[in-house]
C-alpha cells in the first residue's frame, strides 16, 4: 500500500517566507536597537531635563517678589509650554495603561530631585488637555501643567507602527520578488509537462528578465527540438520499416493461401499465427512510436455500457482466437455509480487503454476477468482483476516498459509482444490519466485506471442519471 507523501512548500511560498522573515527579523533588531542605544537615552536625558525645570520653576517661584510672578507664569507657558497653578486642585489619578514611557521616567527623574518616594500625577477636570504634577514649595503646593504633545513620546507605539509598516512593505516585496522569479520557472514546468505528453512547446525569452533564465529557456528550447526531432525520426523509421516488411509479410500470406492445401493443417495454423502475430507487434510498435496525438476529440459517454460493450466484444474475440480457454469478462458497477455515469473523454484511446488491460488479463490470468467501476471521490476509478500468478512487486513499475516481459510468468506460449502495458502508460501520461498494478486479494493481479489522475484529483466532468 502506498503511503501519501506531505506535498512540500512551492518554491514561490518559500521565497515569500525567507525574505518576509528576514526583513521582519532585520527591522525588529533595527528597531530594537535603536530604542535602546538611541531613542530611550534621549527620552532619559530629556526628562530629566525637564524635572530640572520644573524644579528649578518652583523654587524660583518661592523667591520672585508677588508683583512679578504673573510675568513669569506667562514666560513659562510662551518659553516652555508649562502651565503653573497656585490654587488647589483635585487630581484624578491617571489609569495604569495611560502611564506613557516618558512620563515615568519624569516622575522618577522628579523623585530622584526632590528625594521624594512618590510624586502626585494627575487629571484636572478643568483642564483635560495634558497632565499635572503637584511639587511641594516653602508657600505650598504649586501644580504643573505640561501638555500631552509635550510628554506624547511612545517609543513602543512607533515600534509596533514602524514593524507593521515593514512588514506590509516587506511582504509586498518578497511577493514580487517571488513571483518575478517562479513565473519562468512555472512556464517551463508547464512546458516540460506539455513535452513529456508528446507536444513541442517552445518558450520566448522576451519575458524573461534575468540572463540565467534567458540561457535556461534557450537551452530548453534546443532540447525540445532536439528531442521532437529524435521523435519524429524514430517515427519515420518504425513506419518505413513497418511498410517494408508489410510487403514480405504480404507475400507470405498470399503464398500460404494460393499453396495451404499443400501443408498440414497444424503447420498452416501455426504459420497463420506467427503472421498475424507479426502484422499485431509491427501495428503496436508503430502506435508507441506515433504515441496519443491529442486530436481525437473529446466526447461525452455512459461508463456502464462502454464498459459493457467492451467486455462482451472482447470476450467473443478472446473466444474465437482462443476456443479452449475458459475466460469469461464480467462487469460489475459499484452501488454508488448508479445505472449511468457519462464523463467526457477521447473514446478511441480510452477503449485502447482499456482493450490492453483486458488483453493482458486474459492472456496471463487464469479464470474470469472483472472489470469494476467505481466512483471515488467523483473520479471514475475502473478496476481490471485477474486471477493469474501476480506479478512481484519490485516489477510492477518495469512491466510498463516497453518489451519487458516476466519470463516467471509469461513465456512464449502465452504470446505477448511486451508492448500493450507500455501503450496503455504512455496514453495515460498523455491523457493526465494515472494506471498502476496491484496485488488482489486472494491471487492474481488488480490494474487499477483513474480517468482524472491520481485519487481524489479533480475531475473533468462527471454526471449521475
């Protein structure tokens, strides 16, 4: 049983990663940085110079004649932007979350001064812009109003902003830069797929902007023409061979009708075999070399009865060619299909792929071949089960090659020309079909086809009457 492997990160979600990490790690030590070696010394130094200030305002204050003390109030709000209050006032005490930074480290600095424990800071009702601070003086206690523009640093706020902002930016960054560099890569793993499904499909180099992608696409190019060149001449061979030796095997089969009466009946059977098992290895290695076009339209078609009608044929013909064996091909529809199933696809390669996987059955099973279709998280799955010797393992995957055989299993007297699996893989490939070999339960061998890829991909069309 194959075990699921965890799909791994596209190389476009892993760019993005790395480099939104690391411009968000970078800017966070950035950020860090400078508020401890810049931006909290300066708050320091600031504040304490402002608790100077302010202490320095009221002993001055306590010395000044009474005359000229509403001159300095008025010089200390033009100058320094700090309101002074004579007049008791009630202080509302501040919430703990409203604390700014800057402002602790005033009232630290003010305590340090007055060598104080505890430094009065308040709301005024009167006055809700900014806070208070309330210093003892030799004629009482005088208040202190400095605004909130004046004590509005948060050097947290500005990291939390400034890491935001990076982050967006950074983001938005490592996406283009992502996308500028997986976009080639994408198009020629589209194009390598369209290649390996038979098709040339040559990529431009005007969208490329890096000259490594440049000199990839133009080596790919090359290849691909290198490779559908090679394609074509192989095709272009087996055809001229399989013409040429059309014609002596022609001339065979003439001669064997003008003079088999001359010729006993086994040996005249048995020559008759041998040429028709030619012409069947000469029309298979023609159509692997040629391989799945892709203009053989795509048609809507009932599963149940293709299936049906496929079997019933292919079991009279097995019947003729083979009067003594005892092979049967049934079909059996899993409950959840229904009477009908239509699904969208080539009908001629799939009856091809399917005429092999029976094919195979017959010829090196023993007993009936099921054909079962079933419906599997809404892809057509049909499965061919024969009860023949099995085929190991460690050869499921080789016998799809072409004119590998498994002498274990399959020799001589069988027949067989090795390449009915090797058609059926190279239609799938073609088609985005997926085919594998399985051991059935119980003896024998399980070919399981899925007509949309591999289980649970999605599905082309599928429709329940």
């Amino acid at each position: 049983m194959n075990s699921r492997r965890s799909t791994p990160p596209s190389i476009f979600a892993r760019t993005v990663r790395i480099l939104g990490l690391t411009l968000f790690l970078l800017v966070a030590v950035v950020m860090a940085t400078s508020i401890s070696l810049a931006l909290f010394p300066m708050a320091k130094r600031s504040a304490d110079d402002l608790a100077a200030l302010l202490v320095l305002s009221a002993r001055t204050w306590t010395e000044l004649p009474p005359q000229t003390r509403p001159d300095f109030i008025q010089e200390l709000q033009q100058e320094h932007d700090i309101r002074l209050a004579v007049a008791d006032k009630e202080l509302e005490p501040l919430q703990r979350h409203s604390l700014l930074v800057y402002l602790g480290l005033l009232e630290k600095a003010l305590e340090r001064r007055l060598d104080q424990d505890h430094v009065v800071v308040g709301r005024d009702e009167d006055n809700p812009d900014g806070v208070w601070i309330r210093l003892p003086s030799v004629e009482g206690p005088l208040y202190f109003g400095i605004s909130d523009t004046r004590i509005g640093a948060r050097p947290p706020l500005v990291l939390l902003i400034a890491l935001a902002a990076v982050l967006l930016f950074s983001l938005g960054a490592a996406l283009v830069i992502a996308r500028r560099i997986t976009r080639p890569l994408e198009r020629l793993s589209d194009a390598t797929t369209a290649v390996g499904q038979g098709r040339r499909e040559l990529l431009s180099v005007e969208g490329a902007e890096a000259r490594e992608i440049q000199a990839l696409i133009r080596n790919f190019n090359r290849m691909t023409r290198q490779v559908g060149d090679l394609l074509e001449n192989r095709t272009t061979l087996l055809a001229g061979i399989s013409h040429d030796l059309r014609t002596p095997l022609t001339r065979l089969r003439l001669g064997l009708e003008i003079h088999g009466d001359a010729l006993e009946p086994d040996l005249r059977q048995l020559l008759e075999r041998n040429l028709e098992e030619m012409e069947q290895l000469l029309d298979q290695s023609l159509m692997l070399a040629r391989g799945f076009d892709g203009k053989e339209p795509v048609v809507e078609r009932g599963l149940v009865g293709l299936l049906r009608t496929l079997a019933a044929q292919r079991e009279a013909e097995w019947r003729q060619q083979h009067p003594d064996s005892p092979g049967q091909v049934r079909v059996e529809v899993d409950a959840a299909v229904g009477d009908e199933w239509l699904w969208e696809l080539p009908e001629q390669a799939c009856l091809r792929v399917l005429h092999n996987l029976i094919d195979n059955a017959l010829r090196y099973g023993d007993g009936d071949v099921l054909l079962r279709l079933e419906r599997r998280d809404g892809c057509p799955s049909i499965r061919v089960l024969d009860r023949g010797p099995g085929i190991p393992e460690s050869q499921r995957e080789a016998v799809f090659r072409p004119f590998h055989r498994l002498e274990s299993s399959r020799n001589a007297a069988t027949g067989g020309s090795g390449l009915g699996l090797a058609i059926v893989r190279q239609l799938c490939q073609a088609l985005g079909w997926r085919v594998d070999l399985q051991a059935r339960e119980g003896g024998g061998t399980e070919a399981r086809l899925w007509l949309c890829g591999a289980p649970g991909g999605s599905a082309r069309r599928g429709l329940i009457e």
